[in-house]
C-alpha cells in the first residue's frame, strides 16, 4: 500500500510540474520572475494608494499580488493561465492572511476584463506589449496607470521611466509617442 501511495503522490508532483511549465509555454513564454525590490519600486512608480486595485497580467508566483496587498493595502487581481499557479497563488494568499485582498483568475491576460484596474502591471516581451496595447487601452480607465517591466509598449510615450531596472509607467489613455519621444523631452 505505501509504494502504492508514493507511486500515486509522485505522479502528481510530475503532473503538476508538467503543467507548471507546459500550459503557460502554449500561451507565452514561461513565468520569469521579478525581484522583490523592483516590484516595490514598480509599485511606488505608479503610486499605488491604499484601497486601488492593481491587476497583475502573469501574476506567476503571486509575489506582485503579496506586495501590493501587504505592503500598499490595495486589492490585488492576478490573471494567470497556469492553473498550478492559480492554485499557488491561492494558497500563498491563504498563508500570507492577505486573501480577503487578493483574488485570482485563471484566464489569459490578452482578453480579460480589467476594468475595475486602477493600476495593471505587466511584465512581458516586446513582442507581448505590442500585442497588448490595443487591449489595454480599450480596457483601461481614464487616470489608471500602466507599469510594464522590461519592455515598453513601443508606440506610447510613457510618463516616467526608471531607467535602472527598466520599468516604464503609463498614464491611461496612453499618450501617442515612444520612449525615445520621452527621452528627448528629459534631455530637453
């Protein structure tokens, strides 16, 4: 019976793996991870109050979703199409006591209904942000803020940009331009 019970709880430690990476990859690259520090700094950027809500667009691990909930008081929605992580995210929320504050959604970031977001965070390619845009700014509310790790959604000027860790804001509606439109007016 207990070789049983190991071969069982085995199969499902690789299932779960397997769909850890596998699902996600059918649909975008696999979740990377941020450091902890650049999603505070991220959050600071967009001024993240008390009581808004931020989507997080990939919310992987939930660490965005801990963050906001736990440090910056807001409510936190995670979009995730991984269904591991959706649980993992859960159940992080559950230990953390933040799961009044944080919700999960198993969908895909390219068609969900964010408009209730206050403030989205996105970290994806270049490629995913140009793909993203048209959804976005048909979603976004007016004076909601757009936080994209990494790569810049390349036909919007965003309004600030900390140049270290490569993260952009965007004011919502975007303001048509790109980062190099936003360099040149710093350089001024």
């Amino acid at each position: 019976m207990l070789i049983l019970t190991s071969i069982f709880i085995l199969s499902v430690i690789a299932l779960l793996s397997a769909l850890w990476m596998l699902v996600p990859a059918f649909f975008g690259p696999p979740s990377v991870p941020t450091r902890m520090n650049r999603i505070r700094k991220a959050l600071a950027l967009a001024n993240l109050q008390p009581g808004e809500t931020l989507y997080d667009l990939g919310a992987g691990d939930g660490r965005v979703l801990l963050i906001a909930a736990g440090e910056f008081n807001a409510n936190a929605v995670g979009v995730e199409i991984g269904p591991v992580q959706c649980m993992l995210i859960y159940l992080r929320a559950l230990a953390s006591g933040l799961n009044k504050m944080i919700r999960v959604r198993w969908g895909n970031y390219f068609t969900a209904d964010i408009k209730e977001a206050d403030v989205a965070f996105v970290y994806a390619t270049s490629k995913e942000t140009a793909r993203l845009a048209a959804h976005l700014q048909g979603q976004m509310k007016p004076g909601s803020r757009l936080i994209s790790i990494s790569a810049d959604f390349p036909e919007w000027e965003p309004s600030a940009v900390d140049e270290l860790d490569l993260i952009f804001l965007y004011a919502m509606p975007p303001v048509q331009g790109s980062l190099m439109t936003y360099l040149a007016k710093k350089a001024g």
